[in-house]
C-alpha cells in the first residue's frame, strides 16, 4: 500500500524547502512504498505534497505521483484503486482528453479536468484510502477532513 504525506504551511514559504520538509516525511514511508517517490510544492499556496509508490496497476514512471493533470490545473496523490479505470478512460479519450499513461490516478485527474470535480467522485467505483487534491488556485478541492476517513464507493 503506496503512503502519501501533506503539509500546509504559511504561504511563499520557500518552494525548496517545501519540497525539503514533504520529502523528509515522505523517506518515513519507504516500507509503504518502495518502488518510487515524489514530491510536489506551491510556494505560493504554501503547500506540498510527498508520496512513496508500491507499483500495482501501472508499473511504468506515468504513475509516478504526485501528479498533475494535463491541463495543470490539478495535482493529486492517491492511494487506492479505482476498479472502473479502463471504462473511464474509455469515456475520457471519447470526450478528446489524452492520457499519457495507464495509471487510475491519471483517470481522476483527467476526469476532474473534463466533467469536474463534483461530477467526477460518482462515476468512480473504489476503494479509497486517502486523496488529496489540490487546484492551481491553490484549493484543496478533497479536503483531507473529508477524505481521510477509509470508505468505499460503489456505483449507484
């Protein structure tokens, strides 16, 4: 099970360190996940995002998280499995959304860019343990408060 880590902190906080203090915590998760590991930061924002992979579903480096939507807009770790994933993606290039690997996470994150966040959480069949996404706006967008809590969801 991959391990992802969070930290807010007092906007312009330097972008580095950021990226400093999200890998330290991230390196404290290397038995959650020992085949990759990432960081990501908004200086701006004040935040960063650390994230250790147990490949399962897509063992290529277009897993790697965290990751960032096509457009940008969004960045995201996830920790989980999204069981409709081909399905979607299937949906998704059907709209003209281009995916550059075969990673469920991308699914999310494409899905989001396309139909929107709120419009996206039903159409998944999962099991989720934590997500966190964050807009370029800087709006976490799946508060943590939320989310943390393990759940499953299921088509309706």
């Amino acid at each position: 099970m991959c391990g992802l880590v969070g930290l807010l902190q007092s906007p312009d906080e330097a972008e580095l360190l950021l990226c400093q203090h999200a890998r330290r915590m991230a390196d404290t998760l290397i038995h959650r996940g020992p085949d990759d590991s990432g960081v990501w930061a908004d200086a701006t924002a004040g935040i960063a995002l650390g994230f250790r992979r147990l490949a399962i579903l897509d063992l290529s480096p277009t897993g790697h998280q965290p990751m960032c939507s096509s457009d940008g807009r969004y960045v995201a770790v996830f920790n989980g499995e999204i069981y409709n994933y081909r399905d979607l993606r299937v949906e998704l290039e059907q709209c003209g959304a281009h995916c550059r690997g075969t990673s469920d996470t991308e699914v999310i994150l494409e899905g989001a860019s396309l139909w929107g966040v709120e419009a996206t959480i039903p159409r998944l069949w999962a099991c989720l343990l934590l997500r966190c996404g964050i807009e370029s706006s800087g709006r976490c967008f799946w508060p943590v408060t939320e989310w943390a809590k393990s759940r499953c969801i299921m088509p309706r």
